[in-house]
C-alpha cells in the first residue's frame, strides 16, 4: 500500500510539473493571440496523448482518429442551443465518440496490422464523407456557432479563463493516462506490441485488451474535439478529415511514441511549426512536410531521444569532471 501511495504521489507530482507549471508561465507571460495558440496546442496535446495509446503503446497503427475527434467536435456542436454545461457537453462528447469507437473496434477484432490500419482509414472517410454531404450536419460549412458555457458554474468566455480549463482538462487525462501506462495493463500493451505471439502464448486476452486501448484513444479524442469545436465555435467536416489522422499520427512519431511525454512534446513542435509557417509562405504544408522529414530520417525515435542525448551527454561530463578531481 505504501509502494502504491508513492507511486501515485510520484506520477501526481510529475504531473503537476510537466503541465501545470509551464502553464502558469504561459498564462503569466503569453499575449491574447499567444493564449489562443496555446489553447489549442493543448488541445493537440490531449489528442496525440490519446492517439499514442494506439500507436504507441499497443503499437496499432490507426488511421481514422479523426473520425472520433470530430465526433466529439459534432457532440458539442449539435448541444450548442442547450445550454447544458462545458463539462456535462464534454462527457456527452467522450461518450459519444466512445460508442463509435466501440462498434468500430468490435467490427475490427480480429483485424491486425495493415489490414487495420486500412479498415480505419476507409471508415474514417466514410464518417467525413456522411457529415460533408448531411445538410442537417451543415454539409460543408458544418455547425456554428459553438459558444463556451460555463464550467462548474463559471463563465469560461474568456480566452483565457477558457485556457485553465483546456489545462485543466490536460492534467487530469495525463495523470490517468500515466496511471495506466505504468500499470499492468500498459505493461500489456507494451508486451503485446513487442512480441504477440509470446503474450497470446501467456494467454492474455489480447484482441479485449486492444479493443479497450482502442475505445480508450477514441473516448481522448473525442474529449480534445470537444474542446475544438469551443475553442473554434464551431464544427466542421475538416476535423473529420484524413489529413488531420495524418496529423496526428506525425505528431506521435515526432514527439517519440515509446515515450510517454513524446507526443505532447510533437504536438508542441508540430503546432508552432505550423503556425509560425503560415505567417511566413503560403506553401506551409510542403515546407512543415520537409522539415518533419529531416526530424524523423535524423532522429527515429523522435524528439524524445534529445532527452536521451543530453542525459548521456551530462552523465559523461560529470564523470570526466570527477575523474579530473580524483587525479588531480
């Protein structure tokens, strides 16, 4: 019991530094335009940290996570004139996106591999395909305008009232996530992506255990859609769309999908890479391409492994440090 309380104040902590603390210098620092982009940095974050549940930890490559980010996105949307709560239109958008998930994924048990990966892609485009043509969905304009309500009775209009809330939201899911990542059942994932055929050998359930990783990626993305459609006012079929899965996908290899922090750290990258190349060519998407290229062919394993790099390098300078004092 003591080993777990540790080990739940050591992840809580954790937690609270990686997230919490660069936020409140953003927040203290940041101009308006500075908090918008930030808002939807973190927004990204919570749906590549979902994301990577699948790529990374279970090593299931998806390529339809948008299918679910804009059903979170729609959720919201279609409740704009309820005036129900942010967090109770959150939950109705996690529960939404969930239920795709889940039909999907049980329609997909047995799938693995590339066969997966082109099941979720086609099903993917069907949903953009459904939504684009729908005119009660909005056809191509999609549904505005999505207004911010209130959060446990506060109003979170304010861009950055709205900014706390995103972060908020971020910490809870990073601390869950981190929970399950160094339990068992993330310890399963990691096995079943290294070496099926040994874990079905163990007789663990694994096409069940890839099916709640599965639910588990689609509920996250749902959540971070949901929060897109406030942050935007509005939900439209591009957050449907292919690109945005290939988005996503990229933004947990670049960030490093073995690590746990990899993907917030993509999502950082890749949206500030993006945002600050807009404002500088109209050819954004063939220069971000290029650069993402030359990260992933220099660095396979992601950003992550600069941290690698730097710890090595700062171990190897300490020794040599110690070294020189002890002949000294």
């Amino acid at each position: 019991m003591t080993v777990t309380r540790a080990a739940w104040l050591r992840q809580a902590v954790e937690v609270c530094l990686v997230v919490l603390l660069p936020a409140a210098i953003i927040s203290a620092i940041a101009t308006d335009l500075g908090i918008y982009v930030w808002t939807t940095v973190v927004i990204y974050i919570i749906f590549a940290m979902g994301t990577n549940v699948l790529v990374g930890w279970s090593g299931a490559t998806s390529f339809g996570q948008a299918a679910y980010f804009g059903t979170g996105a729609y959720a919201v949307a279609l409740l704009r004139e309820r005036e129900l709560p942010n967090e109770v239109l959150l939950v109705l958008a996690v529960l939404a996106s969930a239920v795709v998930a889940l039909t999907l994924g049980i329609l997909t048990l047995r799938a693995v591999g590339l066969r997966f990966g082109i099941i979720t892609l086609v099903f993917g485009q069907l949903i953009y395909l459904v939504v684009f043509r729908n005119d009660g969905l909005g056809s191509e304009t999609g549904l505005y305008p999505v207004a911010r309500s209130t959060v446990l009775g506060q109003d979170v209009s304010d861009q950055r009232t709205f900014f706390w809330v995103v972060v908020s939201v971020l910490t809870i899911v990073a601390f869950v996530l981190r929970r399950m990542y160094q339990s068992s059942f993330g310890l399963t994932l990691a096995a079943m992506r290294d070496d099926p055929l040994r874990t079905v050998a163990l007789g663990l359930p694994i096409r069940w255990l890839r099916l709640i990783s599965f639910v588990l990626a689609g509920a996250v993305a749902g959540l971070a859609g949901g929060l897109f459609a406030q942050q935007q006012g509005s939900a439209s079929p591009s957050m449907l769309s292919f690109a945005l899965s290939g988005h996503i996908i990229l933004i947990c290899l670049l960030g490093g999908r073995f690590r746990f922090w990899g993907a917030a750290a993509g999502a950082i990258v890749f949206t500030w890479a993006e945002y600050h190349l807009r404002s500088l060519t109209d050819a954004t998407d063939l220069y971000l391409g290029a650069l993402l290229l030359v990260i992933v062919i220099a660095m396979p394993d992601g950003l992550a492994k600069l941290w690698d790099l730097t710890t090595v390098a700062l171990r190897s300078r300490s020794r040599t440090s110690d070294r020189d004092e002890v002949s000294v």
